[in-house]
C-alpha cells in the first residue's frame, strides 16, 4: 500500500474501557496477517501509552512507528477539531515507511461524545466496558451510534457487576440498526477475530 492509502484506523471510548488493551491484542494479529503497522496514541498530558506500545511491540514493531500525541486537556480536540497534531504523525511514518498499510489511532479517554474527524480516521471503532453498566448504549452516545464499529469490551466482568450481556445486545441492536457491534474481553483475547473481520473487510480489502 502506498502513501496515500494507508488506512487509518481510530480507537475512541471512555476512560479504562480497554483501547489500549484492544491496541495490544490487535497489533500482533496484523503483523502476524503481514501488515506493515504504526501505532499513535493520543494521551492527555504524558506518553505513557506510547511507552507501554512502545514496550509492548519492541519486537513487532519498529520504534519510530509508534508515536504519542500529547493532547493537552480536551482530548477530542486531537482526533476532532483539529487532527493535525495526528495528521503529522501519520505523514512522519508514512515518509519513514512507505509500505506501510495501516495504523491504529488510540485516542485518549473521553466520554460517551468522543468521534473522529473523517479526515483523520477511515474507520472509527468505539470501545465501552460492560464494567461500567448494561445501559450505556442506551444512552446513544455519539460514539456509540456514530462508530464504524461498537466494541463492547470487558466481558469477563458482567457476571461481577450484574451486567446482563442479552440486554447490552437487544439494546446494541436496537441503538445501532443495520451497523456492527461485537463483544471482546480483551483479558483473555476474546473476540479479537470478530475485530479484525470488520477491519480487514472495511478497510484493509477495501
Ligand atoms: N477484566 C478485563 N479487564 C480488562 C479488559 N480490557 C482491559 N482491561 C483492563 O482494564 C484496565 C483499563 O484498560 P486500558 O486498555 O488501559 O483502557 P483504556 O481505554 O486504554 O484507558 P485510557 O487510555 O486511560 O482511556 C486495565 O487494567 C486493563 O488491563 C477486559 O476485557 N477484561
């Protein structure tokens, strides 16, 4: 893939609903596919997620295709008024790597508004926790209703906070019509496959 059609993929969703637990679990799957990846995460005031990736891929990736963008305090300003800052990173890469095919966009943790400008992202995953409560797609956020695809996180953890998955589904189904969603517990790898069939279909064969 060339310069200009390497596809951006972003991450949105509230804080600690496992992006960057997805990011991680993601990565691997797509250089063990033979894409070339890059990694951007967008953080508040530190580059502490670009750290942990940086760690975390150190034999995956090369070091200079993972970049932190320090936001400031409005988190969606990076990913939404004004992608620039992330704009430049991508461009840095794609000029450092020409073959690259992809990279995955984590913005920082926000709440249930946070959505990517189109020019930033091709294809924008939203990320809650079922930690949080069943009834947050409920609240048709406009990440929840405007995402590519809803990535409901966390699993695992409803039995513990009485979150009934039937009733996260009936309401995902109603809240999103005809668009995707799927379930994920990114502890134990779950549902990473179902990801990335949507990210390869949408995007990546595009
Ligand atoms: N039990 C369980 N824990 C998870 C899962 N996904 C993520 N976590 C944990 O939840 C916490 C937050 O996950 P992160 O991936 O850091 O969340 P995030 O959305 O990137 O957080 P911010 O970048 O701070 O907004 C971490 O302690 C993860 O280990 C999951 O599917 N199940």
């Amino acid at each position: 893939m060339g310069y200009r059609d390497v596809a951006k993929v972003g991450l949105g969703g509230p804080v600690g609903s496992g992006k960057t637990a997805l990011v991680k679990r993601l990565v691997p799957e797509l250089v063990e596919r033979d894409y070339e990846v890059g990694v951007i995460a967008n953080d508040i005031m530190t580059q502490e997620d670009a750290d942990v990736f940086r760690e975390t891929f150190a034999d995956l990736l090369p070091a200079d295709l993972v970049e932190g963008v320090e936001t400031g305090a409005c988190p969606h300003t990076g990913i939404r008024e004004d992608p620039s800052m992330n704009l430049a990173a991508v461009d840095e890469f794609t000029e450092r790597h020409p073959e690259l095919d992809v990279v995955l966009i984590e913005s920082g943790g926000d709440n249930l508004a946070a959505t990517f400008n189109p020019e930033l992202a091709d294809y924008f995953l939203f990320v809650i926790s079922v930690a949080e409560g069943e009834d947050i797609p409920r609240k048709r956020g406009p990440g929840v209703t405007q995402a590519d695809l809803l990535v409901v996180n966390k699993t695992d953890l409803a039995p513990h906070v009485d979150a009934d998955l039937d009733v996260i589904e009936a309401d995902a189904s109603e809240v999103r019509g005809d668009d995707p969603f799927v379930f994920t517990d990114c502890k134990a790898g779950e549902g990473i496959g179902d990801v990335l069939e949507h990210v390869e279909r949408e995007v990546l064969f595009a």
